[in-house]
C-alpha cells in the first residue's frame, strides 16, 4: 500500500487528486494521512469528497474514510479502469450545496478514463469559475488542446456557468479511448515557437453589460500599449448566480497558455482585466512555453508517457514540485528540475 502525507510540501487539494488518479491508472492500495494539512479548514471538503467516490466508481474501489473532514483515506481499487456514462453533483456532497469545482474534478477522472477501453461521457455539476481553480474555459482552451499532443482526445461544453458561492453549473465532457493505450505520447515543449494571436473573453452573468465592457475595454488599452491586438468578445452566461470574468488565452506554434482573473464585490471592473492582463505579460516576457498553472497540471499525464519529455514554464511552483513528489512515491520516474521556485525553469521526466 502506497502511504501518502497530504502536509508536504503546499499541502492541499492537488496531491489527493494525484495520488487518487495513480491509484486508479495502476491499481495500486492508497493511504493517504493529513489530507489539506496546509489549509484553513484541513480535510475533504465537498468537492475532494466527489472526486473521491468518482474515482472509486471508475474502478470499484473500496474506501474507508469517505466522508466531509475525513484527514485519512484508505482508497482500495477493485477491478480495471471502466469507461462508461457517469454523472457527479459537488451539491449533493454537503448539506446546503457547493460550489466546489468541477474542472478539479474532472481532473482527477480523465486521464483513468481516457486510458479505460471505450468511450466515455461524464457530466459534472458545480462550481465552473471559481476562486483556485482552473475556469471551465481554461480547460476548453489550454489544458485539453494540450492533451491532444499525448493522444488524450476530450471535448468539453458548458450547459450553465456556476460563480461562487451557489455553484450549480453544468459541464458535459466526452472522453475517447486514449489512442496510445497502455501509456500516452511524449511531448517536448521547451520552445514555443512564433506567436500566433491572443484571444480573450469578457463574460459574466446577471449583471449589467457594462460591466463586460469595461472589462474588455481596459484589456485592450493595457494590451495595445504593449503591443498587442487581441481579440476580446464579450459573453453572458446562462447561469443561476452572478460572476464575472476576463480570461485571455496565448496561442504559439508550440503551445498555448491561459490567464485568468474574476470579479468579486466591490472590485472594479477594471482591476479584473488588469490582473488578467498582468498575468499574460510576465508569462509572455518570459520566453517559457507554459504558464505555471497548465505546467504543475501536466505532470500527472507525462508521468504516464512512454519516453522522455520536457517543457519550459514561467515559474517552477511549489503545487509543480509537490506533483512530482507524489508521482515519485507511485511511478519510477526520473524527473529534472532546471530552475528556483518562483522562477522561470525547465522540467524532464522519463522512463
């Protein structure tokens, strides 16, 4: 049995969601002690407790300790990977609901689904923007685009946007059989070629369109004085709640990454577009070709490649070494780290 302590390192949600995805993908006993160590309220909350019982439904696995502020896990996997039709409500974890997220969710099930014999299709229900998460279009636009070049092929589409704190969001994701079973496809990533464009959206939901608009205007004048030309629409989503956001995404010949600000009460329009676009230049004068966020997210899947691969990010993290970590204590994989956390580096893994 693989024992992991969820204090190390930043000592949250990621290294449960990890290690839950290699317990599935290679049948190993997991238990896990201190989950959240690092955090606030320490323990599963509503949307670590979904991702658990998704996985466990993946491949019949059985678990002790599956329940809201549970610090320890026993997950015990049962049979193989099983694709299949599967639904996951965050709401239904926690009296009153959640607005957990369900791009951490999904997270946690596609890789053992796209490495499952068949399709599948899942539908997930809960927070779709919200704080410390990847947004659903960061998904759609960064991270999935990118799990295309592992021979990882999914589609996403938004039925309705959940904001914090209500939730109740809508995303359906359909996940073909991985066209390089048993193990994914290299990549190497360490330049990121010409810059193609930069694009953008301006959303939000239940609010006055002005809004939106002050969001895209100030984008564009912080842009243009940099030198860009992006372009930004504008979109409302169908939501029960109220948010907003600016998300801008980077398109290279090698690569693509994604940026992400949202709105919150009594923060002026402006300060969101302004935060987004801060993000995408210190990222762009950094010459890497992955954001941080999309590089401490692709360890789990080039863990499971077959050979050696490589990538340049804009800033090694303290959620990228922790990933490698957990890796480490399941899979022999050699990993190389070039660079100071906090700053621009270079990672290698292979077999």
């Amino acid at each position: 049995m693989i024992t992991i302590d969820g204090s190390y390192g930043e000592g949250g949600g990621q290294i449960l969601r990890t290690s839950l995805a290699l317990a599935v993908v290679t049948g190993k006993p997991l238990k896990m002690v201190n989950i959240r160590a690092g955090r606030k309220n320490p323990g599963l909350a509503a949307q670590h407790l979904t991702a658990v019982l998704a996985v466990a439904g993946v491949c019949d696995a059985h678990v002790e300790g599956a329940h809201l502020g549970s610090q320890t896990l026993t997950f015990v996997p049962r049979s193989p990977l099983q694709a299949g039709s599967y639904f996951w409500d965050v709401a239904a974890a926690r009296k009153g609901g959640s607005a957990g997220s369900t791009s951490l969710i999904l997270q946690t099930v596609l890789l053992p689904l796209a490495l499952a014999k068949g399709r599948s299709q899942i539908t997930l229900k809960g927070g779709t923007h919200v704080p410390w998460s990847p947004p659903y279009h960061f998904l759609e636009k960064v991270y999935l685009p990118t799990l295309v070049r592992l021979g990882v092929e999914a589609r996403a589409d938004i039925e309705r946007w959940g904001w914090y704190p209500i939730g109740r969001g809508s995303v359906i994701i359909q996940i073909k059989e991985a066209t390089s079973r048993p193990l994914l496809k290299p990549i190497d990533l360490n330049e990121r070629g010409e810059f193609l464009r930069l694009s953008g959206l301006s959303a939000l939901s239940n609010l006055p369109k002005h809004i939106a608009e002050r969001q895209r205007d100030r984008a564009l004048k912080v842009l243009r004085r940099e030198g860009f030309e992006p372009d930004i629409r504008i979109e409302e989503g169908k939501s029960l709640g109220r948010g907003t956001m600016v998300f801008l995404w980077a398109e290279f010949e090698n690569g693509v990454a994604g940026f992400t600000a949202l709105g919150a009460l009594g923060k002026p329009a402006e300060k969101v577009a302004e935060e987004a676009c801060q993000a995408f230049l210190e990222y762009y004068r950094s010459g890497a070709t992955l954001d941080k966020h999309l590089a401490d997210q692709l360890i789990l899947p080039l863990a499971l490649a077959d050979g050696h691969s490589t990538f340049t990010t804009c800033q090694i993290t303290q959620h990228l070494i922790t990933n490698i970590w957990v890796v480490e204590r399941f899979m022999d994989i050699d990993y190389q780290v070039e660079g100071l956390e906090g700053e621009k580096g270079r990672v290698s893994c292979g077999r």
